[in-house]
C-alpha cells in the first residue's frame, strides 16, 4: 500500500503503486582536528590550548547508503520515487572562541527518479552543491552579522521532477543579516 505517481506522457496518476521495502545505513563521524593535536601536543602548566588560541577546526562527514525496491504491485522491481543510492554530506567548521564562525558544507546527492515507474524522462542525475556560512559575533553576546554563499560553485542541477516540468534548484546566491539576542 505504497503511495506512487505513475507518469507517462506527461499525464500522472496517483495510485496503489504496491509494496516497497527500504535497507539502509547512516552514519556519522566528526572531529575537532585543532582539539585533537592539543590531545596529543598536551599541555604543561600555565599553557594555553591550541583551541583556546586558535580555535576549533570541526571536520565531519554523514554518508546514507540505501537500496529501494518495489517488492509487489504494478512497479514491483523498480526503485521508489525520490530514493538515491546515496547521500553523502560533509564539511568543515571552524569557530575561533564563539566570537568567528565559518562553515564549508558539501551535499552529493546520488542519481533517482522522480517517478515510480522510473520512467526516463523523469529521471534525476547525481548532483553536488557547496555552502558557505559566516556568523560574527560584532558587540558582546547580543550583536552578531551572520551571511552565507548557497550553491557556491554555481552548479546546475535539480532536484525535483513534477507533472509541469523540471523543478531546477536556485543558482548561487547569499545572503546577509544581522541577529540580535
């Protein structure tokens, strides 16, 4: 009793697409790289950390690996709408004393369909898109600029199939703001 769309030229038809199954497996590793040489540097009294000096440098990575098959019904075999192989994000954090925060986060995104019967036309390739954030902390804890760059590199891509057409994802673009708390 899986919900699909079954598209074909250019018509699309909810419906009972059948039973579908899921497996996969996420995870998650991450590091303080700077905190991590301060470990093994270590410290004598009276000395400060590298962090506490430098900062922290946090290095991490998310990886979704997953296979999606229709087990019975009218797509049984084909992959389930919006299901890539994988997903994989990663990135690099670095904040100097919660005063200077940047970030440099990364999506790739493995290839799917947009429709359940994986038909050709709505079929999405791999993609990847870079980000890029800042937060300055400008007055005390209660005045910050904050700002980023979104899909850095200006790839084109996109990321959604509906019955009107491509759906293409926003070219590079920022953004800049101020928060106060």
């Amino acid at each position: 009793n899986q919900i699909a769309e079954n598209s074909t030229g250019g018509t699309t038809v909810i419906e009972n697409g059948g039973r579908s199954v899921t497996y996969g497996w996420d995870s998650m590793v991450q590091c303080d790289l700077v905190g991590l040489a301060d470990e093994f540097r270590g410290t004598s009294e009276g000395q400060d950390s590298w962090v506490d000096t430098y900062g922290s440098l946090l290095a991490y990575t998310g990886l979704t690996l997953q296979e999606g098959r229709y087990i019975q019904g009218q797509f049984e075999g084909k992959a389930p709408r919006y299901t890539p192989n994988y997903l994989l994000r990663a990135g690099a954090l670095y904040n100097w004393r919660d005063k200077i925060q940047l970030g440099l986060t990364s999506t790739f995104n493995g290839a799917s369909y947009a429709s359940d019967n994986n038909a050709q036309e709505y079929y999405i390739p791999y993609y990847n898109a870079w980000d890029f954030t800042f937060e300055v902390n400008v007055y005390k804890d209660n005045f910050s600029v904050i700002g980023g760059i979104n899909n850095l590199f200006d790839n084109r891509y996109y990321a959604r199939i509906t019955n009107t057409g491509i759906d293409p994802a926003a070219p590079r673009n920022w953004y800049v703001g101020v928060q106060v708390e």
